[in-house]
C-alpha cells in the first residue's frame, strides 16, 4: 500500500511540474526564435526555424535542393548572402566570390574557422589539415606542398587523362549495348574520381582487394556525411566514423 501511495505521489508530482517544463521549453524556444531573427535581420531565409535542428531535414532529404535554394536566396538578396539555422547554429550562406575569397583569408583561431561538417571532428579527426591554425598548420602545408608542384601536377594530369578515358570508353559502350538509352553516371562518375585519385597519390601500391575495400568504405563514409547526425551503434553516422579509421588504416599499410 505504501509503494502504491509512494508512485502516485510521484506521478503527482510530476503532473505539477509539467507546466513549469512546458513553459520553460516554450520560452527557450522563444528566445531561440528570436535570436535567430536578430541575426537574420533583412537576409533572406525561412521566417521560423524547427527548434534546435532548424533545416537539417532538409538539407539531408536532399542536399542538392536545399543548397540550390540557398543559392537562389543569395542571388535574389542583391547581397550574396542568405540565412538560415542548422543543429543549433545560426549559418549565412555566401554566394558572392569575391566575399568568400576575403572569408578563407581570415580564417585564424581569432576570425573565422573552417569546419567542413557540424560534427566534422568526429568525422574527420582534430588533427586534419582544416581544422589546424598557426605553425602546426604551415609545417604540414610545407611537407605536401611538394605534391603539387607544377611538374608534379603534369604528371597527375597525363595519369588522370588515361583514367578518365578509359572510363568514358566503358561507358560509350555501355550506352552502345542498351540501344543508346540516356544512363545515370552519377555512381559511375564517383568510381571514375576513385580511381583517378588512387591511381595517382598510391600508384599500383593499392591491390584488387584493397581498392575494392576503400571503394566501399568510402562511399559509406559518404552516406553518413548526408545523414542526421547521430553517434549511436547502427547509424550511418556511426558508421563513417568507423569507416574513416578504416580508410586511414588501408592507406597506411
């Protein structure tokens, strides 16, 4: 009788504080609003924002669009710029060339940060080159500036040529084979970009196998790059983290 009176006086309890949460939600959701309107100002974007995660279902639905619209937005502001709100940050978008130009030039840990991914630490790790300010990030630009010198880049050219030639070839037949029907190159074009990159930065270092394993790896990395961002066992996200270990560990052998 005791534990039964002892959980209604919880359940109790906890009716009494459901307005008091209720209220306090509905005002961190007003203030949320409100902020991201004072930092709107006059920039085009959406007028209310889901709490928290603002467009991000958009954006993951399909990023093409939603992109595209922010471009549309850009453009029709007279300005280059629109806003918007995504995972609890207020984002301006920037069309203008010449205003990107001047941001990259400013990034330093005092300005502006690149940061690829809301989450892209977890993706990509601390230490990657975009996320490095100062010596540590010259010293490594130092050590792969040799890379791309311009007699390096001749050399990547003419490897490049012959790989994209041999795939446009492959694909010519292709269409030959299915009576010239229009075919989808998307998935195709991101197997040709694999190669390309393989075959110039690890030569034939990389086996059958291997390219296989990275291929697949790589495009699930991908797919958790396009989703919410959730780090629990059995989400995409989750996933492209362990994916990136992988891929690290692949080229490293």
């Amino acid at each position: 009788m005791a534990a039964v009176v002892e959980s209604l006086s919880g359940f109790l309890d906890l009716r009494a504080a459901a307005p008091f949460v209720a209220a306090a939600l509905a005002f961190y959701f007003l203030v949320e609003q409100l902020s991201y309107h004072r930092k709107k100002g006059p920039l085009p974007g959406p007028p209310l924002v889901v709490p928290f995660v603002g467009s991000v279902a958009q954006m993951v639905r399909d990023p093409t669009g939603f992109w595209d619209a922010q471009g549309a937005r850009a453009r029709e502001s007279g300005v280059g710029l629109a806003a918007d709100f995504l995972i609890g940050r207020f984002v301006v978008f920037i069309r203008d060339s010449e205003l990107s130009h001047r941001v990259f030039a400013n990034v330093r840990p005092d300005a502006f940060h690149l940061i690829g991914h809301p989450f892209g630490k977890k993706l990509f790790g601390d230490h990657n080159l975009i996320y490095m300010f100062g010596e540590d990030h010259k010293d490594l630009r130092r050590r792969i500036a040799p890379n791309f010198t311009p007699r390096a880049l001749s050399t990547y050219a003419a490897i490049q040529q012959r790989v994209i030639l041999s795939h446009l070839r492959r694909w010519l037949d292709r269409s030959a084979t299915d009576a010239g029907r229009a075919m989808p190159i998307r998935l195709p074009c991101r197997d040709m970009n694999l190669e390309t990159s393989q075959t110039v930065f690890v030569g034939p270092y990389l086996t059958e196998e291997a390219r296989e394993r990275f291929d697949r790896d790589y495009n699930l990395f991908n797919v958790g790059l396009m989703t919410l961002p959730v780090d629990l066992p059995g989400f995409a996200f989750r996933r492209a983290r362990q994916d990136m270990e992988r891929l690290k560990s692949n080229l490293g052998e």
